[in-house]
C-alpha cells in the first residue's frame, strides 16, 4: 500500500483523532480511506439492476434514432462533460 502525507489545520487533525478514538475505525488511515471511499462512491454513483432494466426498457421503447452514429456520440460526450464535477 502506497504511502501519502497529508498537511490539515489542527482542529481538522484534531476530529479525525476523535472520530478514530470512537472506535469505528482502527486508525487514522482507517478513517481517511474511508472517506475517499464515500467520495468515490458519491461521484462515481453505480445504479441498481431495476434502474438499468427500466433504462434499457426505455431505449427500446424510444425507437430508432435518425442521427447519426457521430452525432450521437458528440452528444453523448457533451452530456459526459456536463456532468463532470467541477
């Protein structure tokens, strides 16, 4: 496992100390791993089998479209880029 410092003003030290001293995580690292965890998972959400299902149902319903393969594929990376976090 790769090693990384990280520079925090004391009252943020001084939290992630307490929260790790509840007893919900085993260390600091703990603690820290956790949270890029949840804000991966935040940014990068996974949707469920029942909401793929209903998108490709919906797909299906909506027909063939009329634009072509590289209109379809700017519009597909113009709302990829939409949706970036800024």
């Amino acid at each position: 496992m790769a090693t990384m410092t990280l520079s925090l003003p004391d009252p943020m030290k001084a939290w992630i100390e307490e929260e790790t001293r509840k007893g919900d995580y085993a260390s600091t690292s703990d603690f820290m791993r956790d949270l890029v965890r949840r804000e991966r998972e935040r940014r990068q959400p996974q949707m469920t089998l029942e909401e793929l299902r209903k998108k490709l149902a919906e797909a299906r319903a909506s027909g063939v479209s009329d634009k072509s393969f590289e209109e379809i594929i700017e519009d597909g990376k113009r709302l990829a880029e939409s949706r970036r976090p800024k």
